[in-house]
C-alpha cells in the first residue's frame, strides 16, 4: 500500500459526476484524472462495493463534510471498481445517494486500486483506504480499513486541518486548539 511520502499514481477514470448533473443521463459522466484540480488537496478514498451496506454511510459522510474539505482547498473523490454505470444506478435507487455532491470514480480495469496497493487480494475489489494527498501529489496521509468496518471523515478532516497547520499537533488535537510547543 502506498504510505506517507509516496507519490500518489497517475489516473484518468470515468466518474459520475456530483451534485444533479449526475443525475442526468445525458450529462452524467465525467472524467477525471491526477491532473483535474491541480495544485489542491485531494481526499481519495475507495469503498469496496456498490449496492452494499456500510459504503453509503461512508460515501454519504465524506459528502456532508465536502464543503469543509473544499473551505480548506481540498477535492473529495470516492472510488470503487465498480462501472460509472453502476454508479449511476445506485445514485438514481439510493435515497441517501441521489443528491450526492461529490463525484463516484469507476475503477473497473483496477489499475488506480493496484497502483494504490488497496486491491483485496481474495476479494477482489479496493479495501476501505483514504489517503490525503498534497498539492504536490505526496500522500500524506494513509490508512485502511477492514471490508466490514467503515471510517470515521471527521478524523479525516481533522488529520487533514492538523497537516495543514503545519505545526506539531498533539493526540486528538482540533483546528483552533494549542500546538504543541519543544522547549527551548
């Protein structure tokens, strides 16, 4: 699996767009790449399967907290290897789904989850990994979960604020608390 300092792969996957262009099916595809919204944060994160139970939890908490991750210039993709297609179609018969503000990468040729070191050797299919990448393209920030257990986005967001600081951040520290200081 990829870890902090590595440079996160190149990519260009169709997606399902955020938001109601998603919803609409002469404009709902989109592709993006490594490339799309250069010199920002990116929060990537893979869920396993669609039309599952734990994935939309996660998928629907990392898109309320979309607009805190885009306060701190930060893109959230989410990814599977799953089809746009299929993507499209959990959007379109998930309440929790259908409005959506973020877009729902196709990896369905495995090649970003292989690149990422995330593909389920006996399943098939990504493992719950997030990884925090720079404006620069360096991860940051990595981790993953059992298929069974989903994560927890205001961590992320958290660990996200803390390496934006700069600054060195204690156990549980919070955007707006004390830094810690070495003595002099």
């Amino acid at each position: 699996m990829l870890t902090i300092g590595d440079t996160f792969p190149s990519f260009k996957l169709t997606a399902v767009k955020g938001g109601a262009e998603g919803l609409k099916l002469d404009s709902a595809f989109t592709e993006i790449s490594n490339a799309t919204d250069a010199g920002k944060w990116k929060l990537v994160f893979f869920w396993p399967k669609d039309f599952t139970f734990v994935c939309p939890t996660e998928i629907v908490a990392f898109a309320k907290l979309a607009g805190d991750f885009a306060d701190r210039d930060t893109v959230v993709y989410g990814v599977s290897t799953d089809s746009e297609f299929v993507h499209l179609n959990w959007r379109l018969h998930h309440d929790d789904l259908r409005n959506l503000s973020i877009p729902m990468l196709a990896d369905i040729k495995r090649e970003l989850s292989t690149a990422c070191g995330v593909l389920s050797k006996t399943e098939g299919v990504a493992l719950r990994a997030t990884f925090l990448v720079d404006p620069d393209g360096i991860v940051r920030f990595a981790s993953v979960n059992d298929l069974s257990v989903g994560r927890n986005p205001a961590e992320v967001l958290r660990v996200l604020d803390a390496l934006q600081s700069d600054e060195l951040c204690p156990c549980n520290w919070n955007k707006g608390e004390e830094f810690l200081r070495p003595a002099a």
